[in-house]
C-alpha cells in the first residue's frame, strides 16, 4: 500500500521530537510491513492544504496523519471525503479518538501498531456539514475553551494548566442559555435552559477524559446539562473525574442518529467548540452521524489464546 503521512510538527509530542528521526523510523516499520511511505512535515498553519493535497496525489492509497486532536478532525474529514483510510499519530495532550481506536498513544509505538493494522470502518458526525470524530459542545466547554485560549502557554504541562484555571473560572461563572432541540426528526421540539450541551460521535464512555469506548455504534451520544450555580458546576467536575458524570443528577443523557439544535437567543451564532476548535455556529445546528462511512487502521485482531 502506498500511503502519504501528514505530521504536523506543531503538535504536542512532535515539538520536542527529532522530525527527521522519526518520518526515518516511520518509512522504516511501514517497509518492513510492505509499505511504501512518504512523509511530509508541516507547521500547524499548513495543515489543512497539506492533507488536501496529500488525498488528491496520485498513487496514495491511505493516510496518516500526526499531531493533536484537531488535526485529526481534520485529517478524519479529508480522508472521509475522499474515501480513503486514515491512520493517526497520536502526538497532542488527549488524543481522544486515538484512545477510542485503542492505539498506543506512545508515538514510537504506534508505528509498529499501524504498520500492521486492519482496516475497519467506524463511523463520522457532522455538524451543519462539518466533520467531526469527538464532539460538538455549547456551554462549560465552550466557555472554558475560550478562557484557556486567552491565556499565553508553549507546552503540553502550560496548556493542561491553562486548562484547569479555566475550568475554575467557569465554574465561579457558569453560563444560562436556552436551547430548541429535535432529536431524530421526530417533530417534537423540546425546550429548556441548559448550562451545556454535548452531542458526541458514538456515547461517551465512563471515563473522567469524554471518549467514546466504541465508534461503530451508528448513534450520536446527546448530553444536556440543566442550569447550574457553582456547588453544581464543583459536584459535575468531581463526577467527571471519576468517569461518572452520566450519573450526576443535573445530566440527562440520551442517543441519537440525527439532532436539531436552535439556540434563540444567539441570532448572530452561538460560540461551540468542535473536536476542540472554538468557532461561531449559526443559531440552527444539524448535527448527524454517519454510521461506517469512515475507514481507520486499527490494531490487528488478537490471536485467540
């Protein structure tokens, strides 16, 4: 298989990694496999225009794509998008859809790994059109994203502080805000003021880091969040931590294949963050999944003992 691997060298891990070294290890553990790979290292800038012309180069047959979580949102869009499969590095501070793939999350491990991996399709959501493998959320997380992106920090260690001083200004300051939701196109719109909202790519597993344990379930996962005050926000990060926040009393928790979103009182857009990228949505949100449309490499099947 001949396969084009886009590093972005911006990304958490590769920052500190010898680049050459590594596309030299990487070329090496594919040849061993019968691949051919090709590997290119670009800024985060260049990202985007890199993994589009990597899917439209003659001869490549699958992707691979390095860095953080919203690198590969993005490389999980080309690759959908032009139907091929996708492999991924996982070189940023979560690397959620990486954890729920099951791939090692160490960068020189998972050479070995995705050198030998299947091919398995699992599923894709959108938002309005956009792709995305984790999830879209309104609320907390957009509030708390915004905050942590106004602060200054150059590393993995400054950006998960960045993240917990955030947190805490949300939590003194939780927002209010109404929503008009359909799920499933039924007809039967419900509305009610939520402090957040979360519709993610397959349901959330009980783990304190919001991935999915599957993503071949064909559902979307839709968390809403009632009102809170600050004990609230506290009592919900405390079941976060733990990896049961499905059980705090102020979430309600349900699935889905399609999910209508109207926020009333943002005419202008609401502020969402989408597989961690903070970005303006328009007052209507249609969010869907599409169930096997996405090819991945994971990890061979295990012998049976």
């Amino acid at each position: 298989m001949k396969i084009k691997a886009v590093l972005n060298r911006d990304g958490g891990t590769f920052k500190t990694t010898d680049m050459q070294a590594y596309c030299e290890s990487a070329a090496r553990a594919f040849a061993a496999r019968g691949h051919d790979l090709d590997c290119t290292v670009v800024a985060g800038a260049e990202i985007v225009e890199a993994l589009e012309a990597a899917s439209h180069e003659a001869g490549i047959e699958a992707l691979l794509a390095g860095g953080g979580d919203g690198t590969i949102s993005t490389a999980a869009g080309v690759a959908w998008k032009a139907g091929m499969p996708l492999g991924i590095i996982p070189a940023g501070t979560m690397n959620l859809f990486a954890r729920s793939l099951k791939l090692p999350l160490d960068i020189w491990k998972v050479l070995d790994t995705l050198s030998a991996a299947a091919v398995a399709d699992v599923d894709i959501a959108t938002a309005n059109g956009r792709p995305f493998v984790h999830q879209f959320s309104a609320g907390l997380h957009a509030r708390m994203v915004r905050m942590r992106n106004q602060m200054n920090f150059a590393s993995r260690l400054g950006k998960i502080r960045a993240s917990t001083s955030a947190a805490f200004g949300v939590m003194l300051d939780p927002p209010r805000f109404e929503v008009i939701f359909d799920i499933d196109g039924d007809g039967r719109s419900d509305e009610r003021p939520v402090s957040a909202i979360s519709v993610s790519n397959n349901p959330l597993g009980n783990n304190s880091l919001f991935f999915a344990d599957r993503v071949d379930t064909g559902r979307l996962g839709v968390y809403l969040t009632e009102p809170l005050e600050p004990t609230g926000v506290g009592l919900l990060a405390f079941d976060i931590i733990r990896g049961k926040f499905k059980e705090n009393q102020a979430v309600t928790a349900s699935t889905a294949e399609k999910v209508h979103l109207h926020f009333p009182n943002h005419r202008k857009g609401a502020a969402c963050v989408l597989d961690g990228e903070l970005l303006r949505m328009p007052a209507d949100v249609e969010i869907r999944i599409h169930a096997g449309q996405l090819k991945v490499f994971v990890p061979p099947a295990q012998p049976q003992a």
